[in-house]
C-alpha cells in the first residue's frame, strides 16, 4: 500500500452537498454521475466521493490560517460546532516538537462532521 486515493462521504442531497463542497469549502469539482449519483471532488490529491450510500465520515481538513478559515466559513453560513482551540501541542511524534496543533469543527450541508486543523 502506498497511500490514500479516495474518500467517500455520506449525502442526502447530491445537489445541495456538491455545491457545498465546490462553493462552501472551495474544493474543485471533479465529475458528477447520474446515475449512480457520484460527486467527486479533489481534496489536495485524494478523490473525495460524494455519494447517497456512502456512510458518514468525519473528515480532517488542513488549514494555515484557522481563524481566517473559520471567519471565511461562518461569513457563509456554516455554524462551528467547536470554536478553534489547542487539541496537541507536539511532542515530536507527528513534526516539529513544540508545535501547536489547533482544530475547529462544523457540519457539512448533510449533516456530516469537519474539522478544520492547522
């Protein structure tokens, strides 16, 4: 195994969760196929799948300014369900030690949990 390709994640509403993801979070917008009812976006490299049977996944997201992604989400509606704050300061098992991991958390169009990290 060599790395993670794809990712899938629940959605009820294939229209409503596309334009979440593609005008919400910004991600590009790949393909979308009916039927089946398949949405793919790119997240950095990975394919993430949108799709109707797919379970709910909490996805973790990589931000370099968490405030100003949080500001830029909240100034289009998304509520934060966890406002940003420390979670780890790194020992160095995951990188530079001393360094402080920050996360914040919200839901998708479909009810499905994000966090953004730095």
């Amino acid at each position: 195994m060599r790395g993670l390709v794809q990712v899938a994640q629940h959605a009820d509403d294939l229209d409503r969760a596309t334009a979440f993801y593609r005008d919400v979070l910004g991600l590009r917008h790949i393909a979308t196929y009916r039927p089946p009812g398949l949405a793919f976006f790119d997240l950095d490299g990975v394919r993430l799948l949108i799709e109707q049977g797919a379970p709910s996944t909490v996805l973790y997201l990589a931000s370099e300014d968490l405030e100003t992604d949080v500001a830029r989400l909240r100034s289009q509606g998304v509520a934060m369900i966890e406002e940003p704050h420390l979670i780890f300061t790194d020992d160095g098992t995951f990188g530079t030690p001393g360094r402080e991991i920050r996360m914040a958390a919200f839901k998708d169009s479909e009810g499905n949990l994000l966090c953004l990290m730095t």
